[in-house]
C-alpha cells in the first residue's frame, strides 16, 4: 500500500476513536484534502476490503483496515516518542517527521526503536 493510503486509514482511525464516527468530509477537513480526492482515496479503500461505507455514508474500518490502521499508528506514535523523549525533537516537528518516516521505516529499524523505549524509558 503507498503512504497516501496508509495515512487515509491512520486518519479514519484516529477521527472514528475521537468523534466515533467518520465520513469523507471528515477526512477531506482533516487532512486538508479536496473532497473529490478523499472520495477517490475511500474508494480504493472499499475495494481493497479495509474500509466499509455504511448507507449514512460513514466509513468504518474493516477488521484488515483496522489492523494495519493500528499498526501504523504504533509507528507514528512510537517514532514520534523517541524523537521526543529521546532526541529532545519538539513536539510539532516529532510528530511531522514521524509521519513521513512511518511510511518507509523498516522492520528492524522499528523494532529497535520500540525496543529502546522499552528498555530505557518503560
């Protein structure tokens, strides 16, 4: 899956965790998006099996969509904690470099990374 679709799914998270339910004008605000391209975006999503569109329009993640979803997420959040707690990054550029290095970060990279946090600050 390319960036652009892992950061829909890290937003339907976020936003349906924080509002409890979410439709692409959520998203399209959220992300700052025109509409037309986030209905393009959750279109690819629905075929994809990660995201539902319910009658009302809402968009539910799939139990695949939440998933990875989460797993994304994770990477932001941990990536950005390193930055700061370890790095002594600011929050604002932690939490934009963690987002673009979500998306690229490898495997063993991450895991380290976790792992460090883990070990040294709980």
């Amino acid at each position: 899956m390319q960036e652009s679709g892992e950061n829909y799914l890290e937003t339907i998270l976020i936003l349906s965790e924080r509002n409890g339910s979410v439709r692409s004008i959520d998203v399209a605000n959220e992300l700052g998006f025109a509409k037309p391209s986030v209905s393009r975006a959750v279109k690819l999503l629905v075929e994809s099996g990660l995201v539902v569109m319910e009658p009302n329009g809402g968009l539910v993640l799939t139990e695949a969509g939440r998933s990875r979803a989460n797993a994304i997420y994770d990477r932001h959040r941990t990536i950005s904690r390193f930055f700061r707690e370890v790095l002594g990054i600011s929050a604002e550029t932690a939490d934009s470099d963690a987002c673009r290095i979500e998306h690229i970060i490898s495997e063993e990279s991450f895991e380290k990374i976790k792992g460090f946090l883990k070990k040294n600050k709980g």
